[in-house]
C-alpha cells in the first residue's frame, strides 16, 4: 500500500507514466471511459477494488453486481468514510460524483437506482480509476486487514 507515499512526491508525468493515460484522465481530470470497455465492466473474480492512484481500498467483489450500466457497478464502498461526494452539475445534468477520499481521484458517480435489498445505491465506477487485488493475493500485497470483508 506504498502507493500513497508515492502519489505524494510524484510529479504529474510519473503519476500518468506510472498509471497510464486513461488512467490519469478519469482520475485527474473527471474524464469517462466510453461504456462497457472497462476491463472490471464484466468482470466478477473476488477480490478487493483499491484507487489506481493511491491503493486506498475501495469496494469488494462482494459487492459488485451486472447493472448493465457499461461500467463496474457496487452497491456500497469498503467504509463509508472510503469515498467523498459532491454535486456534479456538468454536461447539463444533475449527478453525484464519487472520489476516492484519501487522493481525491474521480472515480465515477452514485445513483438511487441501485438494487433495494442492498440499500439502493449504484456506485457506478469507471475501470480506469480501479486496480483490482485478487483475494488470494490480499496479504501478500498488503491488504491483509481486508480478508474480513470476504467473510459474509
């Protein structure tokens, strides 16, 4: 989880070097890849989603679902406290923007839309935000203290 320390002293070049173009564009930038050609969009191994940028954890494939949106769909964050709302008015809409709340990355949106039984939200997540840890691998990349989610 060094990817925090090196976020801090990295200049604009590295970060988009270190993760990649899109990458850099959704994250910094609020930009959107287009729909469903996102690598997690049909995506469904276990494992924990963390921020491209920084490696804080954010959602579980515990809590992914198919919304047929074209992009990773989750009905909630690891924490509440993982990620950071606020109104997003642009492209003549009227949304709520997710960023991950330890870089500041855009991440996607959060609509009410989501399945009931899960509370009703539909994190909608663009791919280029995340890097996925597959469960196996969580201790050995240091995510350890997340085995617990998988746990249900």
């Amino acid at each position: 989880m060094n990817d925090q320390k090196k976020q801090k002293t990295e200049t604009e070049q590295e970060l988009r070097k270190r993760i990649g173009d899109l990458s850099y564009e959704v994250t910094q930038n609020a930009a959107t890849e287009y729909p469903f050609t996102g690598r997690y969009d049909d995506f469904f191994e276990k494992g924990l989603y963390v921020d491209v940028v920084s490696g804080e954890p954010l959602f579980t494939s515990m809590d992914k679902y198919n919304s047929g949106c074209g992009w990773p769909a989750f009905t909630r964050p690891v924490r509440q406290d993982a990620v950071a709302q606020r109104r997003d008015l642009s492209h003549g809409m009227i949304r709520t923007e997710v960023r991950s709340s330890g870089s500041g990355s855009h991440l996607g949106h959060v609509f009410t839309d989501g399945p009931l039984e899960y509370g009703g939200l539909r994190y909608c997540i663009n791919s280029a935000s995340l890097r996925f840890i597959p469960y196996e691998e969580l201790e050995k990349q240091g995510y350890g203290a997340y085995l617990y989610l998988f746990r249900k």
